[in-house]
C-alpha cells in the first residue's frame, strides 16, 4: 500500500511540473497572438486581405505558427516576422513590442509604414536583425536603439528621418550592417562608430551630414562597404583610411571632400567600385589603383587632379565603367582601355589630353559610351570605332579632330547619340549615317563640311532631340526627306549656303520647337507649322529672299496667272482623263454600296446591348471598329487632330454610338510587324486596361493595322495640361489652389503605377502634353502607348522613350529604366505648372552647378521670380504649399536618380511637411537660396 502511494505521489509531481512549464510558454503565444491582431486591426490598404491568415483558430497550439510571414522556434513562440513588400499601411504605434521575447528578426522594409519608431521597440531584447527600410517613417531614430545588445543588421534606410545619429548605436558591439541612407539626418558622424569592430557594411549615404570624417572610422578594418556619398562633408580624408584594406564598395561622390585620395586604397586588389567625383580631390591618382585590378567601376570625375592619364592607368580585365571628366590630367589617350574587354563605359571629357584617339579603342567592343570631348585631341577618327557595334553614345566633340567622318560609324546598329562638333572635320557627310535607324541627336556643327546634306539623312525617323549641321560650307537645296523627321524637335541649319526653297515637307514636322536657318541662301516662302511661324526674326536672316506673312520677312508673292496655252493644256488633259475617270467611278460606287450592306448586316447582328458602347465589341469585330473610327475622322483627317506628341496624332472621335473618344494614331515605324513584338505590344496595353485610378485615363482599348496602328482613349473636355498652360487666358483660370491639386493628381497616379499595380508600370513619358484635365481640373495622366511593366527579375533595358526635356539625363548613357525616370519627369512637370512654362534653363543649371547662379544656395533670386506672372502671388496658406512643391521639384529633377526621392516619399512630404519660414514670409521676400537650404518640417500629429 505505501508502495502505491509513492507511485502515486511520483507521478502527481511529474504532472504538476509540467503544467507549469507549459503554462508561461502557452500564456506567452496568447500575448503574441494579441499583440498581432491588434496591430493588424491597425492597418488599412490591403493588409487586411494579405493577412487573412492572421486569426485565431480555436484548439490550435501552432497558432500563430502558420500566420503568413510569421516563423516560429521550436517551442511555438514568434522568432520571425518578415513582411517585406506586403503593401502595409499604418504605424507601429499599436505593437506591443513587449509581447514579443524570442523574436530575433523584424523586417518591414517596402511598404507604406510612417509615424515615428517607437522608443519601445527597444524591448525587442532578442532581436538580431531590425529592418524597416524603404518606408514612410519620420522623426528621430530613439537612443534606445542602443540597448538592442544582440543587433547584427540594423536599417532604417529610405525613409524620412531626421535629426542625428545617435552616439548609442556605437554600443551595439554585434553590428555588421548598419544603414541609415537616404534620411535627412544631419550633424556629424560620431566618432563612437569607431567601436564597431563586428561591422562589415556602413552606409550613410544621401543624408545631410556635415564635418569631416572622423579617423576612427579606420578602426573598422572587417569594413567591406563604406558608403558616404551625397552628403555635405568635408576636410581632407583622414589617414586612417588607409587601414580599410577589406573594401570592396567605397563611395564618397557629390561631397566637399579635399585633399589626397587615399595611397592605400587598393591593398591586396580586393577594391571593385571606388567612386569619388564631384569632390575637391587634388594631387595624383595613387600609384595602388594603377595595378587594382579587381575594378569594375572608377569614379574621379569633377574633382581638381593632375597627373599624366597615360601612365596613372593600366589595365583592367573587369572594368565595365570609368569617368575621369573635369580634371586636370593631361597625357594623351592609352591604347590600353581597348584591352578592357569588359568595359562598357569610358568618359575622358573637359581634360587637357593631346594626341590621337587610339584604333585599338576598337578592340573594346563592349563599349555603349565613349565621350573624350573637350580635350586637344587631333588626327582622325578611327576607322576601327565602326567595331564598336554596341556603342549607344560617341561624343567627340570640341577637339581638334580632322579628316572625314568614317562611314563605318554608319554601321553602328545602336548608334543614338553622335556628337562631333566644333572640330576641323571636312568632306562630305557620309550616306551610310542614314543606317542609323535608332539616333536620336546628330550634331556635326561648327566643322568644314561641304556638299549637299544626304538624302540619306531623311531616313533617321527616331531623330528627336537635335539635328545640327549649322557652320559648315554645306550647299545645294535642303532635301525634302528632312520632312520625314516628324519626332525632331530642334532643326539648326544656319551658317551654310543653302540654296532654293525650303521644302513644303517640313510643314509635316509638327514636333519641331526651334528651327534655324539663318545665313544662307535660301529663298521663298517658310513653312506654315508652329516652329517656323513662331520663330524669332533672327532664325531667317541673312537669306537671300525668304517671305511669308511675318513683319520680319517681306510678303511672298501673288501666284503667276495662267497663260492660254496652259490652260488649253489642262483642258486636254482633263478631256483625256474624264472617261477612264468616270468608269472608275462606276466602280468605286458600287463597291461603296456592297460595302455598306455589309457593315449594316454586321451592325443587325450585335445585340442591342451590346451597340450601346462600342468598346463591348472590341472582341467581336476589330475590322469594324477599325473603319468606324478611321470612319468617324474622315480617315485621320488634321481637322480633327487635337494634338501631337514624339509618338503620334491626338485625335478627337464622334463614333456611330454617340459615345466620344480621343484617339492616338502612332507614327508610322513606331512598332515593328514582328509577330513576338506585336504579342509583347498588346499584352501590355491589355494589362494598363486594367488599371483603374482616377487620375489615370481610362485606356478602352487599340488597334494594330498593318496601315496604321492607334490607342482609344476616354475623352478629356480641357484637353492637355500644355496646351492650357500655353493660352494665356485658359491659364489665368488655372489659379493655385487648382494647380497644387493638379500636382497632387499626378503624384497619386504615379504612387499607383509605381507601387500599387503588380507588376509596377513605368510610364517613360510623363509630361505636360501627356496630363489631360476634366471639366474640374482634376489631372489625368495619359498616353500609356511608350509605357512599360517592370519584372522584377530583369534588367528593364529598353529603346528610349519618352520627350525631349522630360526624359532623365541618365537615359543619356543608359537604357535601363527605372522608377527614378518618372520621378525626373514629374519633377520637371511640377516646376512647369508652377512656373507656367517649362523650366529648360534650370534644369541645364542642374548639370552646370558650379556656373549657375540660379542654382547657388546663396542665389538672391526671390521665389515670386519662379512663378507663374500671369497669376497673382499667392496667399500665405497657399505659399507653404507651392514651396513645398518647388523644393520636391528641385529634388525630382536631381541628375543623379539615387538623389530623386520615390513618389511615396514626394506624396508623404506633400501631405504632410510644412515650412514655418514661408509661412511667416511671403514669396516676394524669400529667395530661392533660403528654400533650397531650407528643411521640410514634419506636422505634429
């Protein structure tokens, strides 16, 4: 019996011990089960439909174990919670970070996640890895952070941070990557970083950080990447550098940084990209990059450095990108890059290099860009650069270059850019350029050209930045081909000796915004499109007999009366042709009959639902609707044309059903028959169907034709922002209040496209022609026919798109497309609605900063000088508004894509940033130099 009770007694406090172990564990999972949902319920968007799995499942132990993007250890409690890119809107004001004991990961970065961090996300005791990059976040990153002990991954990366960096991160000894780029943080960097010594990645780059680089940052010798660039720092690099052996990543671009570069900056070649331009860099190139060959990008350019540029390199069998423009070396262009066979890009410009261009340059055929202009190179181009089918952009101008042009450059497949002038190239303009089928700007001016222009010249259909053969000793007539260039913008033919008439083609050249055909020989009427209309009287002199109805020029002529003779000739001839004409007609009528009995039986066999909207028989019939549109137009008759972009005709459509579309006739050769571009072409038209905003307009379908191929759109009643910007009165109705709303129309199509729609739609041609207005002034962006969906898994290199002084400069040497390429536009777009007309000259300050007063933070200009004059100053309220939207814009509009915030950012600062400066001064006392140094200010909440 006692035998029994012992057993007994045993196995009761076996029992009871268990029970309270697993009580705590139990308890602990019901407090992180709380802690999520109540957060959940916090958030709005789609967070609710992508959590779905987050609730209670009743008599379940593995919840909330099997919740999306949540981990559990062994023992069931929450050890991971990674919701990167699920769309989340909201704070982290209601999670109960305290609920959380075993999590060791919490990564929220790419979403819509804003308010400050909690001080009390330090209770987080067992995290290791703390990422919230890529959000909306503001105010200061909490002290507390450093108390997190067992941190080894710290971002707060892309967000709208301020204030400094707190010396307690210095305190978190585990740390091997700390990221805090693209903030607003200021101050210096503090020294205690220097203590870091687990730290392999630091990057602090696109903040406002000011001083100089403290010499403990030499101290982190495991350092792999360091990245400071885009910053306000200065003062010379301290000596300490050179203990950062282990670099692989060392960026310091767009600083005040002076002194040497460092000597050591490429022991034991593990160094692959070094980027220090834009910089106050004096002295030689360290004698360590001469044999660093683990580069594959070099940076120098915009500094003040000296040394010979022959014997400084050598050769680097991974280089792909080099820029030494904008310095002081001198030497002469080394045969050696042809040896780089990697190299993709090599940019030598605004030295002092003599010499010739070396043939073997030939060799490197993996070029797309190759610029030595504004140098004191001379000799000839070399045959060998025809080799170099790969090369996109070949500037070579402001030398002193001679001899012809080659015609094997004619044979550059994706030649876009050829910039040969001011040199002392003679000869003709070789044909073969007219094979240039993808060039976008030739510019051959201020060279002895002689001849006429190649016919040739006319096939260059993609032409649209710039055509300019002007100072030359070009003759003979301008060819009518020129009037097959109807995407150019800009026509420079002045200084030549041109003779006869300017071609009625060119009245075809609707894109056309300046032409200039001074100082020749040329006589009779101009052409009647706007460029020629509206140019200055200065585009027409010196001509010998030029006319038209313009004060500048004398008036043409009347037509010479026909003479008898003629007339019993035409007589004739109408005489000979009136029977076969008339029989002709018997035919075309009839087969007009047939044609229209066909169509009607069509018609009676739709459903009367179905004629109600004729976008519901898209499906049905594409040859019907064809002929109803093409019907309705008078086949694209110009009386009907309500616009013309790079890429086609705006025309305004009645159809049968009374319904009123806009319809876009693209340009002939804009896309190509084959049938897999075809496919590609249509299901991205299919896929920007469905998108559906309110400030993007409604797409109802297309139409690819072997004649002609067009988009249909909703009809606008105002039509395009440019258009009202361009009329003084419609533009005096356009007050402030409408126009910052218009902005914010446009940012919301952009955050939609960018982020919201799966995959995310680049647009590539975002500008004023292309945002239409309804009866409300509400924005619409439009014209999605250059768009482009973005897969994720490619490298979104494409043909150029877009409008000439709307597309990004990085376009210029790449075609990757990216975000950022919208985001320039926009900016551009924003400065135009404010300014009331397109901003060009600023934005040629941007690429010019150190020459252009304009854009010198200590700039006198006052703000009222940037707005619209044909509107009144606006009022206090409205002030703040329009400065935050000119300073977003000047962000926008920054040469460097890394610098341009995303459209989130730019509408999380428009909804929420104040300037308590502008507020309390109106615009006619504030200059532009205070805004630009000026930080937006966050609301209180």
């Amino acid at each position: 019996m006692s035998l029994i009770l012992i057993i007994l007694l045993m196995l009761t406090s076996k029992h009871v011990s268990a029970s309270s172990t697993d009580h705590p564990q139990a308890a602990g999972r019901v407090l992180e089960v709380e802690a999520l949902l109540k957060w959940k319920k916090s958030l709005s968007g789609q967070a609710q439909s992508l959590l779905s799995s987050w609730k209670r499942v009743p008599g379940s132990d593995k919840s909330p174990c099997t919740w999306t993007g949540i981990h559990c250890i062994n023992g069931g409690s929450v050890s991971t919670i990674n919701l990167t890119s699920f769309q989340l809107k909201g704070t982290l004001d209601d999670f109960n970070f305290s609920s959380f004991h075993n999590l060791s990961c919490l990564d929220l970065q790419h979403n819509s996640l804003k308010g400050n961090i909690p001080p009390r996300i330090s209770n987080l005791s067992s995290l290791a890895i703390l990422d919230l990059g890529y959000n909306q976040f503001t105010g200061y990153i909490p002290r507390d952070i450093g108390t997190m002990m067992k941190l080894t991954v710290l971002s707060f990366s892309n967000n709208l941070l301020l204030g400094s960096i707190p010396a307690t991160v210095a305190n978190l000894s585990n740390l091997s990557v700390l990221n805090l780029a693209n903030n607003r943080l200021s101050g210096s960097i503090p020294p205690e970083l220097g203590r870091l010594r687990s730290l392999s990645e630091l990057r602090l780059n696109l903040n406002d950080l000011t001083g100089e680089i403290p010499a403990s940052i030499g101290d982190l010798i495991g350092l792999k990447v360091l990245s400071l660039y885009g910053n306000h720092l200065s003062g010379p690099l301290p000596p300490e550098i050179n203990k950062l052996t282990n670099l692989t990543l060392f960026f310091l671009s767009n600083n005040s940084i002076s002194g040497l570069l460092p000597e050591k900056i490429c022991h034991g070649s593990i160094l692959e990209d070094f980027c220090a331009s834009n910089n106050r860099f004096t002295g030689t190139v360290p004698k360590g990059l001469k044999n660093c060959t683990s580069l594959t990008r070099l940076r120098l350019d915009r500094n003040n450095l000296v040394g010979n540029i022959s014997e400084d390199f050598g050769v680097y069998p991974n280089l792909d990108y080099i820029d030494l423009s904008y310095n002081n070396f001198h030497g002469q262009v080394s045969p050696n890059w042809g040896k780089c066979q990697l190299l993709t890009s090599l940019k030598i410009s605004n030295c002092h290099v003599t010499g010739v261009i070396p043939p073997e340059l030939g060799e490197s055929t993996a070029l797309h860009y190759l610029d030595l202009s504004s140098n004191k190179l001379e000799g000839r181009i070399p045959n060998e650069l025809g080799k170099l089918k790969s090369l996109f952009n070949l500037t070579l101008s402001f030398n002193s270059l001679s001899g012809k042009i080659p015609p094997e450059i004619g044979s550059l497949p994706d030649l876009s850019y050829l910039d040969l002038a001011a040199n002392n190239l003679s000869g003709s303009i070789p044909k073969q350029l007219g094979h240039c089928s993808k060039m976008l700007s030739l510019n051959l001016s201020n060279n002895s050209f002689h001849d006429g222009i190649p016919v040739e010249i006319g096939n260059l259909v993609s032409l649209q930045v710039l055509l300019d053969l002007s100072r030359n000793l070009l003759s003979g007539e301008i060819p009518w081909q020129l009037g097959n260039l109807v995407k150019l913008e800009v026509l420079v033919l002045s200084h030549n000796n041109f003779t006869g008439f300017i071609p009625s083609t060119m009245d075809q050249m609707q894109s056309l915004r300046i032409v200039d055909l001074s100082y020749n020989e040329l006589e009779g009427p101009i052409p009647k499109s706007k460029a020629f209309q509206e140019a200055p009287p200065e585009a027409f002199k010196h001509n010998k007999g030029l006319c038209g109805n313009r004060t500048s020029l004398m008036k043409c002529p009347p037509p010479i009366n026909t003479t008898k003779d003629r007339k019993d000739l035409l007589l004739l001839i109408s005489l000979s042709v009136s029977g076969a004409s008339f029989f002709l007609t018997i035919l075309i009528g009839i087969v007009c009959i047939l044609r229209k009995e066909w169509r009607k039986n069509m018609r009676n066999k739709l459903t009367d639902s179905q004629q109600g909207n004729l976008f519901t028989i898209w499906s049905y019939d594409g040859k019907l609707v064809y002929e109803d549109i093409n019907g309705v137009n008078e086949g694209f008759n110009a009386k009907y044309c309500i616009g013309v972009g790079g890429h086609g005709s705006v025309y305004k459509a009645k159809l049968s059903t009374g319904q009123i579309v806009a319809v876009k006739k693209l340009h002939p050769l804009q896309y190509t028959t084959r049938s897999e571009d075809l496919k590609t072409f249509e299901s991205e038209i299919q896929a920007l169907n469905k998108t559906r905003h309110r400030n993007i307009v409604k797409l109802h379908g297309f139409c690819l034709h072997a004649k002609q191929s067009f988009l249909v759109y909703e009809y606008l009643e105002r039509g395009s922002l440019a258009l009202i910007l361009d009329n003084v009165e419609q533009a005096k109705e356009l007050d402030w209040s409408k126009r910052i709303n218009i902005v914010k129309g446009i940012v919301n199509a952009l955050c939609y496209m960018h982020h919201d729609c799966k995959p995310p739609i680049i647009h590539r041609d975002i500008s004023s022609s292309n945002i239409l207005l309804d009866q409300k002034y509400e924005a619409r962006v439009s014209d999605f026919g250059t768009a482009r969906l973005v897969k994720l898994d490619s490298s979104n290199w494409t043909e150029l798109a877009g409008t000439y002084g709307y597309i990004a400069p990085e376009l210029a040497y790449t075609m990757k497309v990216t975000e950022k390429c919208d985001v320039y536009s926009f900016g551009v777009v924003a400065l135009e609605i404010i300014m009331g007309h397109h901003p060009g000259e600023l934005i040629g300050c941007l690429s010019t900063l150190p020459t252009c007063s304009e854009w010198n933070p200590d700039s006198t200009m006052l703000l009222k000088d940037l707005l619209d004059k044909r509107l009144q100053t606006p009022d206090r309220e409205l002030a703040v508004q329009v400065a935050i939207i000119i300073k977003l814009g000047f962000r926008c509009i920054n040469a460097d894509p890394k610098f341009r915030p995303t459209m989130p950012q730019v509408s999380q600062e428009l909804s929420i940033s104040r300037l308590d400066h502008i507020s309390s001064s109106p615009c006619h006392t504030f200059t532009l130099g205070e805004l630009l140094n000026l930080d937006l200010q966050v609301e209180e909440p």
